[in-house]
C-alpha cells in the first residue's frame, strides 16, 4: 500500500468510525488539555462522564487553577493514576501565572507545562488549534503498524515519527488525527493491534494486587473524609503495601499527614 491508498483508507475509516466526543463538539484548548490528561491510560468510555462533571465543577482554567488540589483530586476519583489530577491543577496554575489564563499553542510552551510530554503537546495542538502536529500513541501505532509496517518488528518510533510525519494531512489536521484513533481503536478492538511491533510500547500493569490498587482505594477513602492511619489501615489489604503507597501518595503531594490523621492535600 502507497501512502496515497493509506490516506484514503484512513479517512475512509475516520468518517465510516466516528466517535463522537464531548471534547470533539467544543474544541477549546482548555477542554483539550483536560481531555488529554484524563486519557493517558483510561478508556474514552470512562473519561466522558468524569470529563463532564469535571467541566461542570471547573468550567475554565481560572477556576481550577483557584480550586484546592483536594477538591480537584475528589473530582478525579475514579479514573486512577491520580498523579494526572495533580499535573493538570499544576498546569492550569501555570498557564495562569505565565500566559494569562490562555492556553499556549506553542509546542516548547505546552512541553513545560507539568504533565504535558510531547505526544500530548501534539495532541493539544491538533485538537485544540487544528495546528499540524506529529505525535505517536497506542491508537497511532495500531493504524501505521497494520498498514505499513505488516513484515517488520521492533519498529523504532523514531523510525515511525518519519512515516507519520510523511502522511499526516496538514490542512486538516484535527480530523485526520480523529480519524486515526477512531480507526486504532477499531482495529484495536478487532485483535489487529499489532503493539508488540514496538520497540517502545509497554503493555499497561495488572491494578489487581498492585500498589497502584492501594494507592486508589486510600485516594478513594479520604475523598469521603479524613481518615485515622489505623482505621484506614484496616479497611485495606492485609499486605505490605498500605504503608508504602501512604507514603508515596505523601511523597507525590497528595496526601498529607498530621499526628495520625491522613487527608487529601490542600
């Protein structure tokens, strides 16, 4: 398959695969940036009704950037990998402080924004700007790796961020990037992955028994309320982890802990 059959079939795909998304129907930087943090390892399925509520709660960068972390972090619950919630209230704070409440379109700008890497700097510029971008996920890897790299293994996304560039479509490059993850997911779902190729995927980690688990079942508890470290302890796992994920949560800035009382971080 040439790259102009390619194209084709991707926009083929992209209009017949569709999936229609709140952050889709209004592109705003800002509902960009939510969308894309909550989407670092969730499923868009899980991400539409905690995107809305979390709209709703803070409707713009200002008012996250002036809500309290533990308020932003009950927003979250459910969605895991809190570290995300804390990243995006970082950089809601930061777009405040250093660009007026405005969300940079610039890729070196979104880059020093914490939790902001490159791929998701891409992706916030596609989608929120409509600006070309060239960015490589799950979704992106799938479709390229079906089509163009069938015969090869251990593809370098260096070696693939060429291919990408090569193809993309610059004077749409919203839609094409949709139509690239409607079509990843497709074949995704269908058994056509095709990840292992990468040499740089990682398949994401079993949550049943680790301590991943544990730091969302503590995360979980305090939202409700503060909680005595003992009585809480009993209400996880009889394992070792209790103890080392109460101080990591504290360590990442999420908890704090005063005498025996634990409580989500202000």
């Amino acid at each position: 398959m040439n790259y102009e059959e390619f194209k084709e079939l991707v926009w083929e795909k992209g209009r017949e695969l569709y999936r229609d998304m709140p952050w889709r129907q209004d592109t705003r930087p800002y509902y960009v940036l939510v969308s894309e943090l909550m989407l670092q390892q969730t499923q868009v399925d899980r991400v539409i009704p905690k995107f809305n509520a979390f709209i709703a709660a803070f409707p713009s960068i200002d008012k996250l950037a002036s809500a309290s972390l533990s308020d932003v972090l009950t927003l979250w619950n459910g969605l895991g990998y809190n570290r995300r919630a804390k990243f995006l209230h970082m950089a809601a704070q930061a777009i405040v402080q250093r660009h007026g409440g405005v969300v940079p379109s610039d890729t070196k700008e979104l880059v020093d924004l914490p939790g902001v890497g490159p791929n998701t700097a891409g992706a916030i510029r596609a989608y929120g700007f409509n600006l070309p971008a060239h960015f490589i996920e799950t979704n992106v890897r799938t479709v390229y790796f079906y089509h163009l790299f069938q015969d090869q293994t251990d593809v370098s996304d260096k070696e693939l961020l060429h291919i990408v560039e090569e193809t993309a479509d610059r004077e749409h490059p919203r839609e094409w990037h949709w139509a690239l993850m409607d079509y990843g997911t497709f074949l995704k779902k269908n058994g056509a992955g095709g990840l292992s190729k990468s040499k740089h995927y990682k398949k994401q980690s079993m949550l049943k028994g680790s301590l991943r688990e544990v730091r969302g079942m503590i995360l979980r508890e305090l939202t409700a309320d503060d909680a005595e470290i003992g009585a809480l302890k009993g209400r996880m796992p009889a394992d070792e982890r209790f103890e080392v994920a109460v101080e990591s949560l504290i360590s990442d800035g999420l908890i704090t802990k005063k005498q025996h009382i634990l409580r989500l971080s202000e």
